[in-house]
C-alpha cells in the first residue's frame, strides 16, 4: 500500500481540518519507503516506542502525540534526537493524529462513552460544524440512474433530481457526475439540518441513574485501575456524565454547567482543582490511561480496512509515566 493511500485512510477517520491552530497533527517525519506492508499504531512517538516498532518490521507509525507542540532543533542528548534518528536511518514515516482525533465524535475518542453505554451524547466544547447541501437538478432524470454513494439521500421528481449532500463532499460528487454524463445545471441551498458537530469532550446520560460505587466499579473494570484523584464530592445518584480524554481541566466548568454529575478527565492542576472543587466530582485518570485505550480501539477499528489492501496493523502498548506509589 503506498503511503499516501495509508495517509488517506488515517485522514477518513481523523481528518486534518479538526486540528487546533495551536497543533501540529500530520506528518511528522517522511519516510522514504514507498510500499507499507506493515504500520504500527501506538499512543506516543518516544525512542523506546519506535524501537519497538522497528523490531516489529513497521515501515508506518501512527502515533496520538506529535514529536512536539514547539519547534526545536534536537539536541545530541535528549529523545527528540534519539526518536528521529531511529526513524530517519531505517525510512520509516511517522504521522501523528492528534487534536485531529480528539476532535472527532464519530471516532475512537468515545470509546469510553461506548463502555458505558451512554445516550444522548454531545461534544462538551464544539470547534468545527459540518453542514448538508439539498441539491437541486431540474433535469437530472438524464443523469439516471445516479450513483453517488456519498450523497445521503437521493430523491426523483419527474424530471427533478435532488441530493442531499455534505457541503465538504459536494465538488467532488459533481465531478464524478460530470466525468460520468458531462456538465449540468443545479441550484443549491444550505440546509440546517442535518448538521455534524465536532470537538473536544464527551457529555451524556447513563441508561440507568447509578450510585458511586457502582460508576466506581465500572470505571475501574474499564480503565484497569482505581488509583484516581477524586476532586469534589460524589453525589448520591449520577445520571449524567462528562470526560475528556487528555489534558481537559479546562472542561470542568462547561461540564458542570450542561449538568453533569461526574466530570473524568487527566492533569488537573492544583489551582483548577480549587476552583472546580465545588461544582460536582471531578476525577483526574491521569492522561495516560484514556488515550491508550483510545488508540488501542482505533488500531482494532482499522484492522479490516487495512487486511483488505494487504497491510498488517500492530498495536505498541506504552507505560504511564507517572506512577504512584504508597509509603
């Protein structure tokens, strides 16, 4: 498979559009080898990582975390160096799917929400909408039959055709109609509904209203450990719940506020945690845990896509950095 088909791929599920200004998703480093047979899929792009990977025949790894949020030269001494000069000497890509994944609800980041079988889910910090176009055709009976497998409805009036289509997709549905029965005429209109919303955060209800223990028990079968920072209170009955994987203190506030009862995020500082302290319980996870289970289902998720074109996906387990340890 050639890179840039695997990059294609990546980008389906994890598109370069959602990326923060402020991140740096993408390519990090171009590799020379132009035939991928085998891509490893990991949470962070450390030395120790990429050493794995290479022992593994990787030609592609995909990690969450980019090398770096700020450009730097690397120094003879430190992992930046040590990362990229296993990568470069062997000519393997390294791509990274950050806030490009973070940011997308239909994706691996609500796994969590998933496990616990959350409804009426909703992004908690909305960046990004995606609108539908209704497509007017006032003779597209002479482009029948029609066959736009992006379209997300196609409808016949007599001689009037319409489609409803996403704004993003509709260049390229009338270019392969055109390639297909050559130019035509037709009117578009942006429409409310149906609308895609994209961002950071999950929030929704339970099927069930539980106590905390129960949440407790399930949180801790699900994440494979129960060595939390609680912040605030449990309340005696939880409904509604809120996470962000990664670094979401900044969240707590908007999740309190859309009436969550429990808020599960990583990397509250000691400031944020007195000022959120009274709004619900917070539990900080730690950043570690919820992103490696994100890019673990994302791994299993691609698996069948990438068997098909011949590529053997491997998932690179990682170990949390920060550990704790009882006296």
């Amino acid at each position: 498979m050639k890179p840039e088909h695997v990059i294609a791929r990546i980008q389906k599920d994890a598109p370069l559009w959602l990326a923060s200004s402020w991140d740096h998703s993408g390519i990090q480093v171009r590799g020379n080898r132009q035939c991928i047979n085998r891509m490893a899929v990991a949470l962070d792009p450390t030395a120790a990582t990429i050493g794995k990977a290479l022992d593994q025949g990787a030609d592609f790894i995909l990690t969450h975390h980019p090398l770096g949020l700020t450009p730097r030269f690397p120094a003879a001494n430190d992992e930046l160096y040590a990362t990229m000069s296993l990568l470069m000497s062997q000519g393997v890509w390294l791509y990274a799917a950050h806030t490009t994944l973070d940011a997308q609800p239909e994706g691996p980041s609500r796994w969590l929400a998933r496990e616990l079988g959350m409804i009426n889910e909703a992004v908690l910090e909305p960046t990004a909408k995606k609108t539908a176009l209704l497509v007017r055709i006032p003779h597209g009976r002479d482009l029948c039959p029609i066959a736009c497998p992006e379209a997300l409805t196609v409808m016949e009036q007599g001689d009037l055709v319409e489609l409803v289509v996403w704004k993003d997709q509709w260049p390229r549905t009338r270019q392969q109609l055109e390639s297909s029965h050559g130019s035509f005429d037709y009117h578009a209109l942006t429409l409310e509904e149906p609308a895609q919303v994209y961002g950071f955060g999950c929030i929704g209800d339970l099927q069930e209203p539980v106590g905390w223990p129960d949440l407790q028990a399930r949180l801790a079968r699900l994440l494979g450990t129960a060595c939390w920072t609680h912040i605030g209170a449990a309340p005696e009955a939880i409904s509604r719940v809120a996470y962000c994987p990664g670094s979401g203190a900044s969240l707590a506030t908007r999740a309190f506020g859309a009436g969550a009862h429990v808020y599960i995020t990583g990397d509250i500082k000691y400031h944020q945690a007195l000022d959120t302290q009274h709004l619900g319980l917070t539990l900080d996870v730690g950043h570690h845990v919820l992103e490696e289970n994100m890019m673990r289902v994302w791994h299993e998720t691609m698996q069948q896509d990438f068997a098909a074109q011949g590529v053997e996906l491997v998932f690179i387990p990682s170990r949390d950095p920060l550990r704790i340890q009882c006296a």
